[in-house]
C-alpha cells in the first residue's frame, strides 16, 4: 500500500471519519479468531496457523496448532503479566512482560492490547479525544496521531466508506517499530493484516483472520495456565534461542 506524504492541512470531518471508520470495532470487548501466518522474521520463513482469545483491556491468549498432537505453545496474558507454556517439551515461563514474550516466541514486539487492536483493525484510542491533528491529504486520506502511533484512514471507492488501513508504530525500547497494512474487510473489520517491520528486514509477516467471533464470554480461566507444576521453567533468553514459533 502506497501511504500519501506532505503534512496535508486541518481537517474538518476528522471526528466524523474516525467515528465510521472505528465504529465496527469500538464494540468490541472480546474476540476470537484463527490466524494463518505466513512470512518471515529474523531470516527464517514462517507458517503456522494459531487460535486465539482476546478480551479488552489487554487479556490474550494464543496457541500454536500443531498438525497433530499438543500445541507448540500457549501463551496467557494479563494486563502486562504474561505466562508461556511449551507443552511438548514440559516447561513454562511463568511471568513476564506480555510484549517481550510475544517478540522472544512470534519475532513480533507487541503486547497484548496491542494484539487485540491489531486484529480487530482498531485505533488505541477510544474515541476522538485521544486523536491528534487529524489532517486531510486530498479527498480520500486522513491521517492522525493516536498515542505513539499514526494511523491512516482511506475512504473506500466503491462504498464511500472511510476505513483505518494502516498504523505506524515507532520503535520502542526494541529498536524496532512497525507498520500494519488492514485489507479484505468484512463487515468492516479486516480479514488481513499485514505486519511489516520499520526500518525492513526484521520481520515481514500476512495475518489471515478467519473464525472471528465477536463478543463471546471468555472468563478468567482462559487467559490462564493449568498444570504446569511439574513443568521446568525456561527464561526469554532460551525461547528466543528457540526460534519465532517455537523453531529449532
């Protein structure tokens, strides 16, 4: 996608396009989705297909689906407190920040707030008092901040419809930033993503969304481990050893 350049000028409609374009997705509490990946990250192809549950504010939890028997992981998280478990080989890492295990086990550094965003195609920002100098770059494009962030809205050719199809994420305390593309919208939620690093060459990854049910009951237990007593503990240093996805 060919984002638009130039600092464009003030707009006047930026409350109205971010109330359309965020309208599908500002109702969502809680989603679940399958999640076919492919592409690459630290020089090594991926795919791999997971499930997950996300609920609102920054709960997640997500499975690696194996071709057959246990997942290659689970991973839980709440709030920024974030467990891991690698059921085949019987160990666990029980508390982490939920971004820096993410990155170590996806090659991707989000947390899980940020996830849910992501996938539902939403803004962090809840409503326009979070969003920043919403500016017009010709009839079609409107671009704001939003925290951290800048997000772009198109206006759809067909329907008139404006949609959120790209966030830019700066760097973090990773060194790495990047930008999210959303595209196949149904019901105006996207069905692909595409999640790219900034500067290229770290990870270059398609999200395909499929399954997606939105705000289904999730309690408290899903977004936990069960028995993982008698697992040994791992540390982030031997899962990024591992590989995105579990590799070795």
């Amino acid at each position: 996608m060919k984002l638009p350049g130039g600092p464009g000028t003030p707009a006047a409609d930026g409350a109205m396009v971010f109330a359309e374009a965020t309208a599908a997705c500002r109702g969502i509490n809680t989603i679940t989705l399958e999640m076919s990946v492919h592409g690459s990250a630290h020089g090594r192809r991926l795919r791999g297909r997971l499930t997950a549950g996300l609920a609102r504010p920054a709960s997640a939890r997500l499975e690696a689906v194996a071709s057959f028997g246990q997942p290659l992981f689970v991973f839980v998280a709440r709030n920024d407190d974030a467990s891991l478990l690698l059921p085949r080989d019987n160990r666990v890492l029980e508390h982490g920040k939920s971004e820096d295990v993410l990155e170590a086990v996806t090659g991707v550094p989000i947390d899980a707030a940020t996830l849910r965003s992501l996938v539902a195609g939403c803004t962090r920002s809840p409503d326009t008092s979070g969003l920043d100098n919403v500016r017009s770059l010709g009839d079609r494009w409107r671009i704001a901040s939003d925290g951290s962030d800048t997000v772009y809205f198109q206006r759809a050719e067909q329907s008139g419809r404006w949609r959120l199809v790209a966030t830019l994420r700066p760097a973090g305390q990773s060194g790495t930033g990047w930008r999210a593309e959303y595209s196949m919208f149904v019901d105006n939620l996207p069905r692909k993503v595409h999640l790219v690093s900034q500067p290229s060459g770290r990870f270059d990854l398609e999200l395909d969304l499929s399954q997606v049910e939105l705000n289904v009951a999730l309690g408290p237990e899903v977004f936990q481990l069960q028995q993982v007593a008698a697992a040994a503990p791992i540390t982030l240093d031997e899962l990024r050893q591992s590989g995105p996805l579990g590799e070795k």
